[in-house]
C-alpha cells in the first residue's frame, strides 16, 4: 500500500523566498527517487507564509530511504531555523 505524506510548512515571514527556494530545490531530485510517485509543492492561498508538500512513496521504506538522502538533509538544515512549525502527516488511502 503506497504512503501519502502531507507536510505544511510555515514560514518565518522575513524567510518567505528562502524557504520556499529550498523547498522547489528538493522536488526534481525527490522525483528522481525510485519510490516516489508523487511529490508536489503548493503554496496556501489564504496564508502566504505556508507551503505544502504533497507526497506519494510506493511504501513507508521509500520515504524512510528519502529522508536519509544528501538533499532531503540539507533542505532540513536550510530551512530549520526560518520556518516557525513543521507538521507532517502520515495517510493510508482508504478508497
């Protein structure tokens, strides 16, 4: 069964472009990984400071073998001190 990872992302107001620069750095080389499906940045059109990362892994392995690469460790150093809350949600697709 595939895993659906759903991240928000808030941003310190002053590191808007930051955040939001390393976070569209990790997309083309998460999509380049062999267990990702999906993997799409959104911005929330009500709340400028907050991004979302849609996500689809073929497993819970694939994503455990995702945060461990060289880029995903480096978007989590980019952005720790500019964002205010991380929150990540683990969903299985029920229908």
């Amino acid at each position: 069964m595939t895993l659906i990872i759903v991240a928000t992302i808030d941003a310190q107001a002053q590191h808007i472009d930051a955040v939001r620069a390393a976070l569209e750095a990790i997309v083309p080389l998460s999509r380049a990984e062999s267990g990702c499906l999906r993997y799409e940045l959104h911005l929330d059109n009500k709340i400028p400071t907050r991004f979302i990362m849609l996500e689809e892994w073929t497993d819970k392995a694939a994503h455990t073998g995702h945060e461990a690469t060289p880029h995903f460790k480096t978007l989590v150093a980019a952005v720790g001190d500019k964002v205010v809350n991380i929150d990540i949600a683990e969903l299985s697709k029920l229908k």
